[in-house]
C-alpha cells in the first residue's frame, strides 16, 4: 500500500510494503517486502532496505545507507553521511552506513555516518552512535558506548551476561542462551 499523500519516485518497492502519507521515496533507493515506512520518512536514491523494516516516522534515510532484514529503526533518528557536510559541496562517495539484520535503533538516536551496527544489537533513544556496534550488543549513551549484551529474542544482559533476574547466559551457536 502506498498512501495517496506519498511521493514515491522507485520502481523497486517489494511485495506487502506500506508506504505512508508524506513519504519521499527518491527513484534510486531500493526496498524489501513487508515494510513498513511511517510518515514524514524521505528515503534518498543511494539506499537499500532489506525485508520486514520497519521506519517510524521522522527518519530521513541518506545516500550510502543500507539497512538489512528485520531492522526496527525508531522515530526521529538521525542518520548521517557526510563527516565534514558543507553547503553545496559533495563528497566524491558518501560514507557507508550499515545496519545489519535484526538490529534495533531507538527514538531519536543518531548514527554517524560509516559506522555498522551490528546483527540482533540494540541502540538506545537519544544515544549517538561514534563507532561500530558488535553483533548482539547494548549501547546507550552520548557518546555510545557498550553496556551489555541482548539475545534472539531481546532479552537484556548485563556485562556480565546476566539479565535483570540475575540469571546467567552463555553464547553457544549463534545466540545467548539461559544456562541451566
């Protein structure tokens, strides 16, 4: 579905995608299936977004960002892409940004331009991101820094991989699990 009040200029919208009103979508950015592109979202051309995104409303996603399937990005968060932004002055290639799959990018964070978050990791709202976040990581902060660990299923641990009940996890496969 995309919205009547939309401004959508790509071909390359996949299958289930709800666009919303006052959405730009310039004709180079590239997007999954089963999205979901709130309101007030201006999507760049040099942009690829993966399957079953979500994008709450206020995000301007810019040219050199790529986010991955399953990615939660929250409202108003700010990516960048240009480390040195001058009025009509462009860099010959923009900065790559990546947020890889599973990631989740609370309200009002920013994201400096070339960093990668990191597989099932977890940013707070309003933390500003410097560097790049490991898979399955915690960051809060200005600047952000690491504060524990989440698994699969969102589960928050703490440096010492417990969670708040104060059971212990180890990593074993591809995901934290509770140790029995």
């Amino acid at each position: 579905m995309i919205h009547p009040l939309a401004d959508v200029h790509s071909e390359n919208i996949g299958k289930d995608t709800d666009i919303w009103q006052f959405v730009v979508v310039l004709k180079g950015a590239r997007i999954g299936n089963y999205c979901n592109i709130n309101c007030h979202t201006f999507i760049e051309n040099d942009v690829v977004i993966g399957n079953y995104v979500t994008i709450k409303a206020g995000v301007y996603v810019w040219d050199g960002i790529t986010i991955e399937d399953n990615v939660f990005v929250g409202p108003n968060v700010t990516f960048t892409n240009d480390l040195v932004p001058r009025s009509k002055v462009y860099p010959e290639k923009f900065l790559k940004t990546i947020i890889k799959e599973s990631a989740s990018i609370g309200a009002n964070a920013t994201i400096i331009a070339g960093v990668t978050i990191g597989k099932y990791s977890m940013i707070g709202a309003g933390s500003v991101v410097t560097k790049d976040v490991p898979d399955f990581t915690l960051w809060y902060g200005n600047p952000a820094e690491k504060k524990g660990y989440v698994t699969k299923k969102g589960v928050l641990l703490d440096s010492e991989f417990r969670d708040k009940e104060g059971n212990y996890y180890i990593f074993e496969g591809n995901d934290y699990l509770l140790k029995k």
